[in-house]
C-alpha cells in the first residue's frame, strides 16, 4: 500500500496570506488527523476528521480549519498567516487499530 | 488532562552500547501507548505500540518497550545502539475514543562511534 502523502513538501508564504496544505491517507483509511510541529511547542494535535466529521479539535484559534473529502483525502487551510505559523505540518492516517501512520510533512515558511 | 513526560531532551550513547529512552503518562484507565521515531527534515515512524496484554512488546528495529503501570512508565530500550539509530524518539498516548494522540516532548538521540 502507498503510505501518507502531502502536498507541498515545502512553502513559502507572507505574513497575511493564506495557505491550504493537502493529506492523501492510506487507502482505506477514513481518519486522518493533523498536527503541528515547531522546535519550541513540538509536537501539537490541530483536528481530525473521520468520514468527512471534524471529531476532535485542538486549541488552536479558528484561523486553522480543515476538511475531509469523500474519498477520506483532507485539507487543512490557515488564513491570515503569522510568523508563528512557521513550522512542520504533519498528516496522519488511522485505520481499524488505532495506529496512526504519519506522512513526511509539509514545511511552511511564513516570512 | 493526559500527558506524556520525556524526561530526557538529549541523550548520547555509544554505537554498540545499550540505550534506554523514559517515557511517563499520566491518565487513568490502560492507555494506548506508541513510540515514533522522526529523522531530521522526515515524518514521524512508528516504532511500537502498547494496547492491551503482554506489558513486553517488540518494535521494529529491534526496540522494545515495557508498559509499567505501577510506575506509569512505558520505556524504550535497544540492547546495542547503531549509529543509524540517532535520531528524535517521541513516545505517545492515544486518549480512549477519538484519534487524539498527545506526544511527548522527544528526546535527540546521538550516536558516537
């Protein structure tokens, strides 16, 4: 099976602008979370969607959305972008066991 | 509100020598317990999971872990460290339900020769 793919691997943005991140999961999985990843805060869960329903959510102000399509692919879209915004994004795709397997990130840059 | 304590930001060992990575949760019924591993610039890989029975498990990379929950402890060890074994160890905990998975700060793993 193909693993978790996103898109882009890399992307730069402006202070203001707005950016939206794509998550292919493992075929057949329907959930798939996502996370943040900075050196100061590490590791932080934003949302995760199941069968097109945001079932959990993070503490992260509502700049940061996200949505699941039919087909379990998902994205996450941040407006208004600030410097904190910089960091690692990682998606995460969960079948039946619980597991969650992570794909390689996408690494935003807001300049 | 769970958490996971890695008490070690920084670890170095010996190529060859034996490496042992603490992990402490916090919540009260068996958790759901995981370490990743993450190379630099790379997603997280799993490495093992903890559900239910056998307090040993076995990972890839020959890691293993024990669940302790007098101690609330789930630690990492690998009985000789290989220099592609430096890297960023994240032990995790999954919250009964939902995909909510709370991680741990890491710890850097570094390997000398």
């Amino acid at each position: 099976k193909a693993g978790v793919t996103q898109t882009p691997r890399y992307l730069i943005k402006t202070r203001g602008q707005q950016v939206t991140l794509s998550c292919s999961p493992i075929s057949g999985h329907r959930s798939v979370s996502w996370y943040q990843q900075t050196p100061g805060q590490g590791l932080q869960f934003l949302f995760e969607y199941f069968s097109e329903t945001q079932r959990n959510k993070g503490n992260f102000p509502g700049r940061f959305s996200g949505r699941q399509f039919s087909n379990s692919r998902s994205e996450m879209n941040v407006s208004t972008l600030e410097l904190g915004d910089s960091a690692l994004y990682l998606c995460a795709s969960s079948g039946e066991l619980n597991e969650q397997f992570f794909g390689p990130g996408t690494r935003l840059t807001v300049l | 509100a769970q958490s996971v304590t890695q008490p070690d930001i920084h670890i170095t060992v010996s190529e060859g020598a034996s490496l042992e990575l603490r992990c402490n949760y916090s919540y009260g019924a068996t958790p759901y317990l995981f370490w990743y591993v993450q190379s630099p610039g790379q997603g997280l890989q799993l490495l093992l999971k903890y559900f239910s029975g056998d307090t040993l498990v076995q990972g890839i990379k020959g890691f293993e872990a024990e669940f302790k929950r007098s101690q609330s402890s789930f630690n990492l060890r690998k009985p000789s460290v290989h220099w592609s074994d430096a890297a960023e160890y994240f032990c995790a905990h999954l919250s009964g339900g939902y995909q909510k998975v709370t991680f741990g700060t890491g710890t850097k793993l570094q390997v000398i020769p």
